[in-house]
C-alpha cells in the first residue's frame, strides 16, 4: 500500500471508531485473522482472541444499549473516554510500520474520531428529544450499518469509508437540525399570544 493509502484508511479506522469503536476494533480484527488483509505490526493485537472477544461481547452490548432513547446518550458519554483514544490507536498504528505510534498520526486519528464521535452524541441528543423511540432505533441501526460498511470498504477504499461515514454524519446532523427547527417552530406558535382585535 503506498503511503497515503495508508494515510486515509487510518484516517477511516479513526473515523469509524468515532462512531462504534468496538465494531471497528472487531472488524479489523476478523479482516486480519480471515487473511483478508495484511494488518501492520502495530494493529496485528486486534487479532488477539482476548481482544476479539472483548470487541465482540462489547459490540453486542452496546448494539442494544444504542437502541434506547436516553440510555443511549449515557453511553455515548462514557464511550468519550474510549472511542477518541481508540480512534487515534488505529491511525498510528495503521501508519507504524515498525509497531512505533508516532505523535502526529495519534493526535490526527484522535481528533477525526472525536469530530465523528461529537457529531454522532450530539445529533443523538437532539434525537432523544422526540417522544417516539423509532427515530432513535432507525438512526442507531444507521450507524450500524454505515461502521459495518465503511469497515468493508476501509481497506479497498479508505477515502470512500471516510466520505461514507462523513456524509451519513453530515445527513443525520441536518435532518435533525431541520426537526429541532420545525418543533421549535410550533412550540413557539402554540405558546405565543394571539393577535387581540
């Protein structure tokens, strides 16, 4: 792989892991141990049964912790601690060929994964704030979805993981942004006096 192939597909490692750590960290994992890919030394620990089984069992956990409105910020909270230093992990070790994590692709890979994981926590918020779970349940099975896929596509395609996770980033942040809007909108009309004649 030339160098910036590997530039961008730490960069959609740290991108994915934003949004489900555990998932990527699995992902990557599976992809090495299947001989899918040559993993780079430092990312070969992904292949570890330990580590696979933990991702696994927390990739499980977290699938149906995501699904509940509010439980599912909560989480997002405490993954803070977790996904940006997973993030950054991926993109050193992506970039190491010699297993050493260098400064600059930690800081890069963790401050793509804190973007990715603040958009997701934040539009998730604003989601929580509708009544009705289903909102909720699609955009988390979004989520899945887009992590499994950009996991698919990272190592092919790294830039078109990083534009896929991105974009459905970008799209859920507008929609939601246009509902918050919207329910503003009616709030205000129900509330405000009417005209007197």
């Amino acid at each position: 792989m030339s160098e910036a192939h590997l530039y961008a597909l730490g960069l959609a490692l740290a991108c994915l892991a934003g949004v489900r750590a555990y998932l990527t960290v699995l992902g990557v994992g599976i992809a090495g141990l299947a001989g899918w890919v040559e993993l780079p030394a430092a990312l070969q620990v992904t292949m570890s049964p330990w580590v696979l089984g933990t991702a696994g069992a927390l990739t499980i956990v977290e699938f149906f912790a995501d699904k509940i409105p509010g439980v599912d910020s909560g989480w997002d909270l405490l993954q803070t601690l977790l996904r940006v230093p997973v993030g950054a992990f991926l993109a050193a070790a992506t970039l190491s060929g010699d297993g050493q994590l260098g400064a600059g692709a930690l800081l890069a890979g963790g401050a793509v994964a804190l973007l990715t994981h603040g958009v997701k926590a934040s539009t998730r918020v604003a989601i929580n704030a509708s009544p009705e779970p289903v909102s909720n349940i699609g955009a988390s099975l979004a989520e899945d979805a887009v992590v499994a896929t950009g996991i698919g596509l990272a190592f092919a395609h790294p830039w078109l993981s990083i534009s896929l996770v991105l974009g459905t980033l970008l799209v859920m942040a507008l929609v939601v942004a246009w509902l918050v809007r919207f329910i503003l909108r009616k709030i205000r009309g129900v509330t405000s006096p009417s005209p007197s004649h």
